[in-house]
C-alpha cells in the first residue's frame, strides 16, 4: 500500500525555509537601527571581552572611541544566524521526516540560533579588534581579506563545533551527516548571493574561494575519517 505524504513534515520544511528567506530578505535592506535587536547585545559583550567602549551612531552602528573600528550592520552576524537555525531545524526535520516533528522545535531552533550568533559573533569581532591592534602579519592576505578569512574561520568553525554537540547530546541526530553544515553553509554564503546576482561583483570569486577551501577540507577529513572507520569495523 502506497504512503501518504507526511503534509506536517512538509508544512514544517516549508515555514523552516520561508522565515529563513524572510530574515535573509529583511537583513538585505536592513540599517544598524534595525538590527540593534543582535548588535547591541552583540557590542555589549565585546566590550566586556576586550574592555574597549563603544557608542552606538545611528544608521552606523558601534563605533569605538578612537573611531578606528566600526560595527556595522554587516558586522551583525544574520547570515550566520540562518546558518544556523536552517542546520539545527533540518537535523531534526531529517530525523522525525515519517511523522514531522514538535512545532515547538523551530522557535526553539531560532533562539539557539540568535543566542550561538552572539557568542560566535562576539568571538569573531574582538578577535579583528585585537587583530587591528598588534597588526598581526597576513602574508599573501591584505587587511580586509584576513578580516574576511577570519570571520570565515570563526562562523564555519563553530558551525561544525555546534553540530557536533548537538549530535552527540541528540540521540536521534547520533547518525546525521556532516554534510547538513557544510551544505547548509555554503547554500547561505555562496547560493544565495548568487542568486541574488552576487557573482557579476568581481570580489565575489575571492570570497567564494574563502569559502570553499575550508568546507573541502572538512569534507576531505570527514571523508577520510569515515574510511578509517569502516577498515577498523
């Protein structure tokens, strides 16, 4: 007998991925008044971190007292904050996709996302700043690629951290794959704006490169990790 479609689980995948077009489609327009919601709490703990004030510029954002470094609406961390809401949702949506899963899940997705992105945000932020301070050499990366590279770093980083905490606290996610960041990830970063017609910006192609080198490495280390694994089973 043929199986109905599970119409919860597929409503579920639906409202998943409209609110993360719709905050991608708000952050798009968005000035720094409109997203002091992320950036203040954000700024709150950098300044506790790196013990440098901070004053909030409207339509500019936080901005040091020197006026050397600015926290700007793109500084605010929403993409990686999707990343992140899309990854936790769909590990569950993949796990429960026979009966759909708690609809309390996806907000509870949501504020783990916001409150990761602080952190993670956070991290990313005093790091530049003390970057910027003891002008840490780049070699083959001028200022705003290794400011680029380091966001990278830090947002793709805690991406693959958090799923791999959330794997191991989640018994029904013990089996997910890596590939739900890693994909969930480069969908964000790089299929989106080129959607969005990113590619015909010439910095596109840089930041694109940025992006796949450290998502080829994970696959490659998973790849291989999973090859031991099956020799010494």
């Amino acid at each position: 007998m043929k199986k109905s479609l599970n119409w919860k689980w597929i409503a579920q995948c639906a409202v998943v991925l409209v609110l993360a077009y719709s905050l991608k489609l708000f952050y798009s327009n968005a000035s720094a008044n409109d997203l002091q919601w992320i950036l203040a709490p954000t700024t709150a703990l950098v300044q506790l971190v790196s013990r440098e004030p901070f004053e909030f510029e409207s339509h500019a954002g936080y901005i040091n007292e020197d006026h050397s470094f600015l926290i700007a609406s793109s500084c605010a961390g929403v993409n990686f904050m999707i990343t992140v809401f899309v990854m936790l949702a769909g590990m569950r949506l993949l796990s429960g996709w026979k009966k759909g899963i708690f609809w309390k899940v996806i907000p509870a997705a949501a504020v783990v996302a916001y409150l990761v992105t602080i952190v993670a945000n956070t991290t990313r932020i005093a790091i530049a700043l003390r970057m910027q301070r003891t002008s840490v050499p780049s070699g083959w990366l001028d200022h705003d690629q290794m400011h680029r590279f380091e966001g990278i770093a830090v947002y793709f980083g805690g991406l693959l951290l958090l799923f791999v905490l959330v794997r191991a606290i989640e018994a029904k996610n013990r089996k997910a794959s890596f590939a739900i960041p890693i994909v969930a990830y480069l969908v964000i970063t790089l299929g989106l704006p080129l959607a969005n017609g990113a590619a015909a910006r010439g910095e596109f192609a840089h930041h694109a490169l940025l992006v796949v080198i450290p998502c080829t490495i994970a696959f490659a280390l998973v790849a291989v990790v999973a090859h031991y694994k099956r020799r010494t089973s």
